[in-house]
C-alpha cells in the first residue's frame, strides 16, 4: 500500500539534506515511529522523487542515505506557528538580558524571512503574528508538567482561526471533570503550571476570562463556530496583573532586599512594570502591582532572610 503521510515524507526529505551524514533506515523507523518496511518505502519514495540522493557505506556495513544541499530549495517553506516559534524565542532572550545573542537571533529570522517567496509570506505573516500575540510567555527554568503537545496544536488552531472549543476539564479542587465551551485567547506560562486563557463562550461569567491549567485539559474539540474577542481584552496587559501566571486581583507589592543581595536583585526582572531604587544605606526596594501571592512566596523563599514585604502590610509566608 503506498505510504500516504505526505507531511512526513516532506520531513524526511528535509531530514536527508540537512545532514552530511545520512539516515539509516532505523533512524527512519524510530523517528517516524514505523516498521522497517515502511521505513524501506518512505526510502524509496525519495529516491524516486528526488534521483540526486546519495548513498554512504559506513561501519558495520549500515547503509545511510542523503540529499545534497539545494535539492530542496523550492520545496521548504515555513508555517506560520513555526515563524511564531522563532520570534517567541528571540522574546525570551530578551527577557533573559541575553541582547547579543538576541540580535544574533534576529539576523537569523530576517534571513529565514528573506528566503520565503513573497506570496507565501503575504499569506502567512498575518497568522504567525496571531500566535505570537497568543503566546503570552512568562518562563522560568524548573520542573514543569507534561502537557499533550496535541492538545497544545488543537487549542493554537483555534486561536489562530477565532473559532470555540469544547474542552474536558479536570478540577483538582472537586475531583471532578466539566465540558466547557471557551473563547480561546492565549497561553500563560508560569513557573509551575502553564495555563490557556479564555472565556465561556455561553456569557454565563459576563466578560470574565479565566485561566485553565493546560495539563487538565483532557480533551479539546473545535468547534466550527467563529467567536470574537471581548472588546478591549489585551492578553499582555492581562499579563501584567499577574506575579508568574497565576491571576487574581492585583495589588500594591514593595520588597527591600538587604545590601548583601542588593546587586544581585537589581539583575533582575521580577514584574514588567516594575521600579526600582537603590537605597542610600546600599538596600534595593522593588515595587510593582500584580496579583499572584502564591507565586510570589515561590519566589520569595528562594531569597530567604535577604527580602523583606514592604507591602503588602500583612503579608505572612
């Protein structure tokens, strides 16, 4: 039977020519997840569609297959959550103070750019800058959650198409799971859970969004229903009101961090909104206005005895 998925063979073929090495056949089935026999297929695919493919004898007599370099230069082109992808990164190195190599990302990107026809480009710029509008990335290194890279790709077409899903839901606080049905608007990636922004679609919390914890998600559906946005929602602005990703209703915070950490706690960025001032006595106060308590003690421990809550007055750890 011929080998249908065209997508992986696309990928294959990309595979083949980005390495000087070659693919083995069992590259090929453990990548694509296939028996050897279908791997020997997707082989022959290619070398029929593309006769340039050389083959390399190595050790142990393992045969491995490669493409030269710009066989496939009028079939790769770029998707528009793969455009998004790269821009989320270079926001993320900006973030992390890492500008140098930010702008060594740019240059990358431009050059991707560049080498995408201009019809294509038309057409894809405007969704790659609505999933990158929808990623509203706030990142810290540690142990995060598995979260079904399936449910990730269901919920980004959804955004990207303004249509409603149908969601499962698990809630931890009741042991029990729900079927929503949501406006989808964007992700939130904080330090131990990531969530999805949304808002029922049914009206019932008005025009409340609401975040869902993205390794709850059991299921999604979409829906072939368009929805639009709540006027005037901005999901960095909604951002903002948060400490990491966990929303609640903001407040004012102030922290004094003693003259030992003082230097160190000036390196960083602990709210887009913040201030900072460098005290006489060599102290460092930083204020800013979020919600996110339970974040914000996260954080805070790991500074220990070096950090003092200004504000809010009666904050207990």
């Amino acid at each position: 039977m011929a080998y249908e998925k065209t997508y992986d063979l696309l990928d294959l073929a990309v595979w083949m020519q980005s390495t000087r090495e070659g693919v083995s056949l069992n590259e090929i089935a453990n990548k694509f997840n296939v028996s050897r026999r279908t791997a020997e297929r997707m082989r022959d695919m290619i070398i029929t569609r593309f006769p340039q493919t050389e083959e390399i004898l190595c050790e142990n007599n393992i045969k491995r297959w490669f493409i030269p370099q710009g066989t496939l230069k009028d079939f790769i082109q770029f998707s528009a959550e793969e455009l998004s992808v790269l821009e989320t990164a270079s926001t993320l190195l900006e973030n992390k103070q890492l500008q140098s190599k930010k702008e060594i990302f740019e240059n990358i990107i431009n050059k991707i750019k560049a080498s995408i026809k201009s019809d294509v480009y038309r057409k894809i710029e405007p969704d790659a800058e609505a999933l990158l509008e929808a990623e509203g990335f706030i990142c810290r290194p540690g142990p995060k959650l598995r979260i079904d890279n399936q449910i990730i790709s269901f919920i980004r077409q959804a955004i990207l198409e303004c249509h409603q899903i149908k969601i499962t839901y698990f809630n931890k606080k009741t042991s029990k799971t729900s079927t929503n049905i949501l406006d989808p608007y964007g992700f939130l990636y904080g330090e131990r859970n990531h969530y999805l922004v949304a808002h029922h679609s049914d009206g019932y919390f008005g025009d409340d969004v609401h975040n869902f914890i993205l390794s709850n998600i059991k299921t999604v559906e979409i829906l072939d229903i368009p929805f639009v946005p709540v006027k005037g929602f901005d999901l960095k602005k909604y951002a903002e009101l948060s400490f990491g990703a966990y929303h609640e209703e903001p407040f004012d915070v102030e922290w004094l961090f003693d003259k030992e950490v003082a230097e160190e706690a000036a390196k960083y960025i602990f709210h887009p909104t913040q201030t900072m001032t460098n005290n006489s006595d060599g102290t460092l106060t930083v204020k800013f206005r979020a919600g996110g308590k339970r974040e914000m003690d996260w954080h805070l421990y790991t500074w220990g005895e070096h950090v003092k809550v200004i504000k809010p007055t009666d904050w207990v750890k």
